[in-house]
C-alpha cells in the first residue's frame, strides 16, 4: 500500500517534493507579498513600490524593507527582505529548498 503523500501527489499531479509543491502552489511568498516578473526578478506585489525590484528599491528606499520587517508579513517574505538588505543575492529555488533554521 502507498503512503498517502503518494496517493494525493498521483491523484492530483501534485510535485512530492517540498519545495515542488512551494513553487506550484506560490509564485514567491506565501503572503503573495512579493512575485516575479517578466523577466524573472522578485518584486513588491503591493502599495507604493508595486512592480519594482527588490533589488532595485533597496539602495534607493531602503527604510521601506526596513518597515516591512516590522510588518505582521509571513516569514518567507521576510528572509527576502533580510538578503536583499544584507545585499545577497534573491534566487527562488535556492531559498525554498533551503530549511529554515528555528531559533
């Protein structure tokens, strides 16, 4: 007998792995804060900076990633935010087959 992950996973063409499932299932961030665009940069899905990069908003405004770290946003959205504030670089299917450490 199948263990139910591989039941539901063939029944309904669902990825079985966790970060397949992550990337069906959300463009980026849980919150659907944050999306990708055209040309595959992360970029703000809200308010004022809606459509620009993080990348791009960070040198420019970087009091307004400051803010979204005090915001109630998903911890997802968060880790984007500290790494494009501490200047490393944002790849999506890095960060989602990379385990959260709890603290």
């Amino acid at each position: 007998m199948c263990p139910p992950d591989r039941v539901h996973a063939g029944r309904y063409g669902l990825p079985r792995s966790p970060s397949g499932l992550h990337t069906t299932l959300f463009e980026v961030d849980v919150g659907r804060r944050l999306r990708t665009d055209v040309n595959g940069l992360v970029v703000f899905a809200f308010r004022k900076h809606d459509g620009r990069s993080l990348t791009e908003v960070a040198p420019t405004d970087p009091r307004y990633l400051e803010w979204m770290l005090g915001q109630a946003f998903l911890d997802d959205a968060h880790d984007l935010d500290l790494r494009t504030l501490a200047g490393q670089s944002i790849d999506i299917p890095d960060l989602i087959r990379t385990p959260r450490r709890l603290a």
